[in-house]
C-alpha cells in the first residue's frame, strides 16, 4: 500500500505495528537458509556445515540418489507439469503409481495426493461432512486439522465441532456421549426420510510437538461404540512408526492390506504428507475406503480447483516409497539411533520426553532460553530449533531435536557434546 497525502496507510501502520511487537517479545522468526541438500549434516548460509537434528527427513530420504533420479527423470519424461487441474487433463501416469503405492504402502483401498498434507485435510472435512454432523478433535492436532475442521463448519453450516482434552480418553467419551444424545433429540424432530448425522474422530498419529502417539486402539473401540469414524493425520508416523514404517497405526497392530482390519482393529481414513519422511519435498494424501477417494475426487475443492502435485514430486515420492518397502533396516536404524540418542540427552542431564517416536522434545521451560539455547547450538555447528509460546504453551518451551535413520552415533554424540556446553 502507498501512502497519501503524507498519511499512513491503515494496514501499513497495522502491519508495522504487528511486527513491532512480535521483535519486541522475542516472538521474530528469522528462517536459516541451506546452501546444500538437506542430510544428516547441512550447509546453513552464515554458519557452514551444521549437524541437522531439526528436520522430518526421518528416513534420510531426501538426499538419497534413487529418489533424485526418479525426480530428474520424470521432469525429462513429463515436462514440468499438465497446467491443468486433475479433472480437466492434470493427472499423469505417475500420480496413480504413487496413489496406488500409498495405498498399499498404509493398508487402505485407495489414495489421493494434494499439493499438501494441509490440503488432504482441508479436502477431507468440508467435502466429506454435512450439517449435522459432528467432528470432535484432539485439542493438540496440527493446525491444518484445526483449520480444516473450522473450514468445514463455515463451508457447510450446521457442521459440528469439538475438541477434547489431548489424548484423553475418557474426555474423548464424554465427547461421544454428548453428541450421541444431542443426535437423539434432534432425530426426534426430524423430517422423516431424513439422512442420520455421522460422528468423526480425529488425531494425529504422532504429535508433533510432544513427540507422543494417540491410542489408536482405544479410539477404535470408542469410535465402534458409537459409531464414529476414525481420521488418523499421521504425517509424523509414516516411515517411522511401526516395524515396517508403515505408521502409528502398525505400530499399534492395526496394519492390514486393502482396508481390512488388523488384531487391533483398523482407521477409517488416513491423512499424510510426503514432505516429511517419504522422501521431503512436499505433497499430501487421502487414503482410505474407495467411496472417501470417489467424493474427494468428484467433490473436493483442493481438488477440483487447484493443481496436482508436481509430476517429479510424485516420482520422487514413489521411489522414496520403494526404498522405505525395500530397506526396512532404515526404520530400524531410525528407532535405535532414537533410543541411543533420548538416553544419551538423558544422561548428560536434560528432560526428554519418554515416546517411541523420533522427536525428542527437550523441556526448558522458558521461551526466551529456548531460543537462546537454539542459537548457541548453531553457533557450536548443531541445528536444532527451539520452540516456545504462542507454538507451546506458556512455561513449556522446548528444544525440539529431532532423530533421522542418516544419523550416526558419533553425530548424536556431538549433538549431546553440544549440549553439555550450554
Ligand atoms: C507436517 C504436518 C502437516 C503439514 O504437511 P504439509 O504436507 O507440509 O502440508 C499436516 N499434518 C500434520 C499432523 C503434520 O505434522
């Protein structure tokens, strides 16, 4: 915006202002650039080569020679893309290669990819909800749940919405119960003929900033109970959890192929992100039950009005996929380079959060110490970023170190080197 007659525009003054405030409270965030892939070790413009301990590359994946070349091909092969949406002539050979390796790769029917795992979400909820219905959420989900849930109640009025007390179970029934009672009355007024209200379930498989996993076990029998549908978004859990990398949802005995149920039961929908683990560029996906794929592609928004993922993402994608199924010692590595390395923070003193997963949430409390401490690791040649209000809540600032299968031992010793020095 211009200023007029020496007067300040309305929204340069509030913009300013805004950003005033968050460099007055500590709160300004400015973003490192690499100068080099992303990998166990990165080039960090101003501070040369640093040990990463902050990215989703769980599997060491987005460095890995095969997932390259399957990028570097597909953009010869296909060009950079249709210019078009999926419906109209945007999908290529390779998206339902990728779809169909998804699928199979989580146990579900069928897949669908997005631009984004925020995407997937925001496809899901308002396409796949209809007033009356309610979606009750965990009150710790990712923020493109919260979003997509708030979306879905905007888009569709009389969508309902909850949230229920982080991963407590007996908040999550009270949830149920109400909203099986409040159907009861309102069916008692109904037209007759009228479609019942369908309950939806959901959580993060793995949460991201306490680094713990939902019960997904337990969810099923409730959601059994009252006939709920379970949405897991485990953007955090593929290629992580599980003895296959398969997911939280395998790690908890629920993996069967084709949507069939596993000993523990099995989520009704899944949600994802190809930009962490499986191979970290970006894009997101929808598994599950083909009639969900059939509405999202016939009615999602996301995917009717925008474009598909880039045709090299999804072989880069895919390949990555294919690496994950053929060297299941990456997700083995990963879990014990995770152990050695909760014990070994552990031991020099520090409070590590206790979970199978590869974040490691360090806890120090103060947010203006967890971004010192941040900087000072970086400064010592270790990136790990830290995380304070309004991310976490006040008092519960935190380190977040995060654990890759491209680790060595002798690197999550010179993280812990690193942080002795603090
Ligand atoms: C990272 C993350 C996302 C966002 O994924 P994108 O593909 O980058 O949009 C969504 N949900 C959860 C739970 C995540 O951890």
């Amino acid at each position: 915006m211009t200023a007029t007659q020496a007067q300040v525009h309305p929204f340069d003054a509030r913009a300013d202002a805004l950003l005033a405030t968050l460099r007055h409270g500590g709160q300004y965030k400015h973003l490192q650039t690499l100068e080099g892939p992303m990998d166990a070790e990165v080039t960090v413009r101003g501070y040369g080569r640093c040990l990463c301990f902050c990215s989703n590359n769980y599997l060491g994946l987005a460095n890995h020679p095969e997932v390259i070349e399957a990028g570097v091909r597909a953009l010869r092969d296909y060009g950079a893309g249709t210019a078009s949406v999926r419906f109209i002539c945007g999908t290529f050979g390779p998206h339902e290669t990728l779809e169909a390796a998804i699928a199979d790769l989580v146990g579900a029917e069928a897949a669908y990819t997005f631009v984004s795992c925020w995407n997937a979400n925001e496809a899901v909820f308002p396409t796949l909800c209809e007033p009356g219905d309610t979606i009750i959420s965990d009150e710790l989900n990712h923020a493109s749940i919260i979003d997509a849930v708030r979306l879905a109640s905007v888009i569709k009025k009389g969508v309902n919405k909850t949230v229920y007390k982080h991963n407590d179970l007996s908040a999550l029934r009270h949830q149920l119960e109400t909203t099986a009672s409040q159907n009861a009355v309102n069916a008692s007024h109904a037209a007759p003929g009228a479609g019942r209200p369908v309950t939806w379930v959901v959580t993060d498989g793995v949460f991201s900033m306490e680094g713990d996993i939902a019960d997904l076990p337990a969810m099923r029998r409730l959601c059994d109970e009252y006939g709920a549908v379970l949405v897991v978004d485990d953007s955090h859990g593929t290629g992580v959890m599980g003895h296959t990398g398969r997911g939280t949802h395998e790690h908890q005995h629920m993996f069967a192929p084709h949507g069939k149920p596993g000993p523990h039961g099995r989520v009704d929908v899944f949600t994802g992100t190809l930009g962490k683990a499986l191979g970290g560029a970006a894009g997101g996906y929808v598994a599950g039950p083909r009639r969900v794929i059939e509405l999202l592609v016939q009615r999602g928004r996301p995917t009717l009005f925008s474009n598909a993922l880039p045709v090299t993402v999804a072989c880069s994608a895919a390949k990555a996929i294919e690496v994950l199924v053929r060297e299941p010692q990456r997700v083995a590595r990963l879990r014990d380079n995770t152990a050695y390395a909760r014990r070994r923070i552990r031991e020099a003193g520090f409070t590590v959060v206790e979970s199978p997963t590869a974040i490691c949430p360090i806890i120090v409390h103060d947010t203006a110490k967890a971004i010192a401490m941040s900087k000072r690791l970086l400064e010592l040649g270790v990136f790990v970023i830290g995380f304070g209000y309004p991310v976490v809540p006040e008092g519960h600032a935190r380190l977040r170190v995060q654990i890759s299968a491209a680790h060595s031992h002798d690197q999550i010793d010179r993280l812990v080197d690193a942080l002795r020095k603090l």
